[in-house]
C-alpha cells in the first residue's frame, strides 16, 4: 500500500521519447511503471494507473530495441475487456524487459507474458474477473501443459 501511495506519475508525458536513446533511458521509468500497475487492482481507476499504463503503451508503439507479438492468446483473454488487454501489455513489456534473451521469440515471450499474468489474475484482492479462457489457462498451466495450449497460437 505504501508503494501504491507514494507514487506519482502525472509528469509522464514529460519524458520525451524521440530516439533510440531516449528509449533506452525510459526503461527504469517503464519498470516502475509495470511494477506499480501489477501492484494494485485491475480496477483501479486513478490517475496514476492511466498515468503508468499510457506511458507503458508509449514506449511499447516507439522503442526501436522491441517488436512486441500481441497475438491470439491477448485477444482470446481480453475479448472486449480493455482493462485485461492493458494488463497482458504490462506483462508482455514486463517479460520483454527482464528477459531479453527471448523478446524474439513470440511463443516463448506469449508464454512467459501468461505466466506472468495468471498469478495477477488469481489474486482475489487485484479484482480480475476470470473469464473462460483465463480459467482455461489455468487449468493448461495447473495440468504442466500451458506451453503446448498456446503453442496451437503461434503456429
């Protein structure tokens, strides 16, 4: 809660995102931002959870060292739930950013993302409602075989 509290994200639009370069300086802002977004609920409608999630989107569309694969397993999650595809778009940067060494690889990345994101989803207190396909996931992940469920996506 004192994280969730202390932070204070109105000055985003400030960061000037330009060049490569400027990308690159961004990134421990971006990960203040995805850390601040994973700590509190999916339906936190502060300012600062706008702020963090449109800086986020920011920097995904214009950094020139990603390529981010949104692919069927987002759409499948999100239907038409914004809030849930804002989310997967935190987890994918979030994936992307702590493990470079698979940003190019779309299944794995997919992978790593839903991983990340289940445990989000299953915390009752982040107020995510689970839809069918993310009860699916679950279940594919709980069984040893989320990897192959989503392999099926990225063929």
């Amino acid at each position: 809660a004192l994280f969730s509290n202390a932070q204070d994200f109105s000055q985003l639009n400030s960061y000037l995102l330009v060049d490569g370069a400027d990308y690159g300086k961004a990134e421990p802002k971006v990960k203040e931002c995805v850390n601040y977004i994973l700590s509190v609920p999916i339906d936190d409608q502060s300012a600062n959870r706008t702020d963090a999630l449109q800086f986020i989107i920011r920097w995904m569309i214009g950094t020139p060292d990603f390529s981010f694969g949104i692919g069927q397993s987002a759409a499948n999650i999100s239907k038409n739930d914004t809030n849930l595809m804002g989310l997967y778009m935190v987890c994918i940067t979030k994936v992307g950013l702590e493990h470079r060494e698979i940003a190019k690889d779309n299944g794995q990345m997919d992978y790593e993302t839903i991983m990340t994101l289940l445990p989000y989803c299953e915390k009752e207190s982040n107020n995510v409602k689970l839809n069918k396909e993310l009860k699916k996931m679950i279940k594919q992940r709980n069984a040893g075989t989320l990897k192959e469920y989503l392999a099926a996506y990225w063929k």
